[in-house]
C-alpha cells in the first residue's frame, strides 16, 4: 500500500490562511485509512482540531467531511461530487495521487495535501509501516530470493553490500536492516547463492522515474 | 605492456612494496594547501589518493585536486564514488582524468550522504562500485564505452577497489570482492586495520581465493591522534573495528600522539608481513602531516626508484 503520514498541524493551518467559508476534508478509504494517516477516523479528529482552531482564530469556516472509497477513481470522487462542488477549499487526506486527481476532476477548486505521502510499504507492527518497493519497473525479486535490493539497501547496491554493513544494520542507521544482509540470509537459507556471484550489469532506469512520469495501458481494456 | 602510464602499477609489477597515502582536498578553491601537501608528501609515497567528498561533505574535486598535486611531482590516484554521479558523469570524469595524466582510479560507491552536511542532497547511486570497475575497465581494456560507443582514443586506468575486512556480511563482502577482481580490479586499498587478528583471518580467506594472486592487496592504516579520534571512529564510522584494548592503551598514553604514531607502526610491522599484503595505504585523516614520520618509522623511506 501507499504509507502516508500527516503533516505537522501548523504546516496544514498555514495552507488554511486564505479566505474561504466551507472547507470539505476528505479522506480516502484505501491505503491511507490502513496506514492510519487519512481514512475516517483521522478525518474527523482534523475536523475537531480545524474547528477549535478557526474558532480560536475568530474566523466563520464551515468545516464538512467525506471519506470515499478511493481517491485515484473518478468512479468514487463522482459519488460525493456535490460535496466537493460545494466547499471553497479541499484539504485532501489522501495520497499525492488522490490530490492531484481530485484537481484534475475539479479543476476551478483548491486542494491542498493534509499528508506528505511517504513510500509503498507494509505493516510490520501495529501503527508501523516499512518501505518495501521503489516501483522501479522491472522486478527482479526472483533474483534476490524476493528482497528487494533496489528498495532494502539505502544505495540500491546490485551486486552486493557496501563497507558500511555492520551486523546486520546500515551505514545510514543502526536501526535499519543492512538490505544486502537480508538477501544473503535469505539466498543461503534457500540454496540460491549462486544467484548472486555473478557481476550484474547497469540497471535500465528507464521504467523507473528516469523515462519520465510513466503511464500504462493495458491493451484488454484500454482504449489504445 | 609496454610504457607504464601508471607508476603505482609499475612498481607493484616489478614487486615492489608500496607505500601509499591519502590527501583530502580543500573545502576551497585555494592552490596553496595542495600545493603545501604535496611538498610534505614528495618522496616519502608512491601514490597519493584524493578523496572524491569524503563523508559526503564538498570538497575541491578529486580529478582537479589530484592533477595539481600531479605538478607537484607526486604519483596520484583518483578516487571516483558512484554517489554523485550518474553513468553519464563518471565515464565522462575517467575520459578527462586520463587526459590530464591521472592514471590509478580508486572506484568505490562512496559514502552515505547522511554523514556530511548536505543531509537533503539527492544521492545518485546508478551504478554501484563492482560496476564502475567493469565499466573503466571496458573502456581500458575494449576501448568502448557503457553504451558500447567506441572510442578513438581510450582512457588508461590502473583500477583499484575497496575492501573492507571488518564489514558483514563477511561471505558476501568476499563474494563482492572476487566480483570487484572479475570486473578489473588490479588493487584494493582496505578499511583501516585495527584489529590485526580479524585483518589475518581476512587474508586467510583472501588468499583461499587466490584473489590475492589476481590483484595487489595494499592494507589500509589510519594514524589516530587522540583517544577522541578513536573513539569517534569506534563509534561514528561506518565499517571500523576499534578493539577496546587499543582505546584502554591510548588512554593511558602521555603522548596520545606519540603513542598513535606506535601503535600505526606496529601494525604496520605486522601487516606486512602477511602473506599476500603488497603494500600499505596510509589514510591519517586530519592529521596528513604525520606521514613522513610513519613512513620512515616504519623503514620504508627512502623509497626505491621505479626501475
């Protein structure tokens, strides 16, 4: 899922300055309702401290609320369109995705993002998350007994650990896993080592960030 | 081959056991603090690393540090870290290097840019250090660039890696190392030795792996100054193994730097003598002024002509 967390109150406060009378908060009932940073729960505690804010500001705001299935689905934004018509302001829960589409859906209203939308993660404890994937756009988990050395190593270092593994953790921080320890626990553990005595070559960044912002069509259902 | 670009190479051919040293460059423009480096350098070294922003905190470039210490009359070698630069960049800095007369390439991925002061900085990482090797050597030893763009005129380096006998995964960083070997790496400076014992156990290993055979092990030694120096590097650098004993020894020492100069010293008497070490590289960060002092403490000065 996409993990995201809230921005610091005062960070959102200051987007709210300009002058407006309804404010819709909306959040967003996928990924962000289960890294528990923009879903129901998470929208209308923000509502609760936007009011005493505005009250305490002595400003007249209307605060109303949604949280919708998805964000990224013109589908679920087009349910709750009249909601979105009428507020002045958005302050979008969702992802960087769920704003800039809810832009493009409306585009004669202001959104602005309540979350800085952080990485593709997983739970690994209650209330935490950890990155898994960078979308790089050519998977090669098989290779590395399904550890992710683009994502797990802080240098996305193909064909091995760099000087600074100690003990399992990272030059970067004592507490993160050294991602290449990870790999050659893994790899011996299930017999594959030798996946990874060759040299591997240059990785093609083209599908990853470096090809430009990417789409995709699929030819079945697509128009193209 | 025939004429040596490289004298490094040269005198590691020729069997000797070389002495090399490490110079960082000025956060600055100015010429004069190379310039005083060198002078101190001239005649105790065979071969003076720049370091290219070490810790990930700018410095004058490594290229353009190095070829003005070259004037100077000392050997050079280039360090070059995938950190900064994509695959575009760096071949393009091996090109312009080689055509200044900069010949040894130290290739290393380089520093997390965490530990310096542009903590915000965008690191790069394209390509990693087993492929920066293969790519100079490509260029080399084929004449051909990444996107297999030949070249009329092909860059000459005498490339060399990192090893770090203290770093874990301890078969894996061996299964990079013989990697580094395969891709064209002809030498290996190593993370500083404090710990002899592991540093033997390392070479054991090496050795087992005939990688000793296939290019030039030269063992790393960091002079420390203070029992504070050593302790930062206990504590604060990544992939250093500090023993207790030495810190306990340090401590107790009148002359903390008297007694680093020994300490570096009898290490060195006891790397060398390790089968499979051909040289030492002296990295006395902070303290670069210390050099001569090591180098003839530790009999290897004066140094031998090249022929």
């Amino acid at each position: 899922m996409i993990v995201a967390e809230q921005k610091k109150l005062e960070e959102i406060v200051e987007m709210l300055k300009g002058d407006f009378k309804t404010l819709l908060i909306s959040g967003c009932g996928t990924c962000v309702t289960v890294s528990l940073s923009g879903g129901e729960r998470e929208v209308e505690a923000m509502a609760g401290l936007l009011n005493m804010h505005f009250s305490q500001a002595g400003r007249q705001v209307k605060i109303e609320t949604n949280t919708i299935k998805r964000h990224c689905d013109f589908e679920f934004i087009d349910e709750a369109e009249e909601e979105f018509k009428n507020a002045d302001l958005i302050l979008s829960m969702a992802c960087g995705v769920g704003v800039q589409h809810l832009v493009e859906r409306f585009p004669e209203k202001v959104v602005v993002p309540a979350l800085n939308t952080s990485f593709y993660g997983a739970t690994t404890a209650i209330g935490e998350w950890q990155e898994r994937c960078l979308g790089c756009g050519d998977c090669v988990l098989d290779k590395y007994g399904g550890v992710c050395p683009v994502a797990r190593c802080s240098k996305s270092l193909l064909n091995g650990p760099c000087g600074g593994s100690q003990e399992g953790y990272c030059e970067v921080d004592p507490e993160t896993d050294c991602g290449w320890e990870l790999i050659f626990k893994r790899l011996q553990s299930i017999n594959m080592l030798e996946n990874v005595m060759e040299y591997d070559e240059p990785k093609n960044w083209q599908t990853f960030r470096d090809g430009g912002p990417r789409k995709m069509r699929n030819k079945e259902y697509g128009n193209g | 081959m025939g004429e040596y670009l490289s004298l490094l190479e040269k005198r590691l051919d020729k069997g000797q056991f070389v002495v090399c040293s490490e110079m960082g460059p000025p956060i600055g423009a100015g010429l004069k603090t190379i310039k005083n480096k060198s002078a101190a350098l001239l005649g105790y070294v065979d071969g003076v690393n720049v370091t290219d922003n070490q810790t990930a905190i700018v410095r004058m470039s490594s290229i353009a540090a190095a070829y003005m210490a070259k004037q100077e009359g000392l050997e050079m070698i280039i360090q070059v870290t995938t950190r900064d630069r994509n695959r575009i960049g760096l071949q393009s800095d091996i090109l312009g290097a080689s055509a200044l007369g900069l010949h040894n390439a130290l290739c290393l991925t380089g520093d997390h840019q965490c530990f310096g002061m542009d903590t915000g900085a965008k690191n790069v990482f394209d390509l990693d250090s087993v492929q920066l090797i293969k790519v100079v050597n490509d260029m080399v030893t084929k004449g051909v660039l990444l996107s297999g763009k030949e070249m009329k005129a092909p860059p000459y380096m005498f490339i060399g890696g990192a090893a770090n006998p203290f770093a874990d995964p301890f078969e894996m960083q061996m299964i990079k190392m013989e990697k580094k070997v395969k891709a064209g790496a002809r030498f290996f400076q190593t993370q500083a030795i404090y710990n002899v014992d592991r540093f033997v156990e390392w070479m054991k290993e090496v050795r087992k792996r005939d990688l000793h055979k296939k290019a030039y092990i030269l063992a790393g030694i960091l002079p420390a100054r203070s029992i504070k120096a050593l302790k930062m590097m206990k504590e604060d650098i990544a992939g250093m193994d500090v023993p207790d004993e030495l810190i306990e020894r340090m401590e107790k020492a009148e002359d903390p730097e008297e007694e680093g100069v020994k300490v570096a010293v009898e290490i060195i008497d006891r790397v060398k003598k390790v089968e499979g070490v051909r040289g030492i590289h002296l990295m006395p960060v902070g303290w670069e002024k210390i050099t001569p002092t090591i180098v003839e403490k530790a009999g290897f000065y004066p140094r031998p002509e090249v022929d």
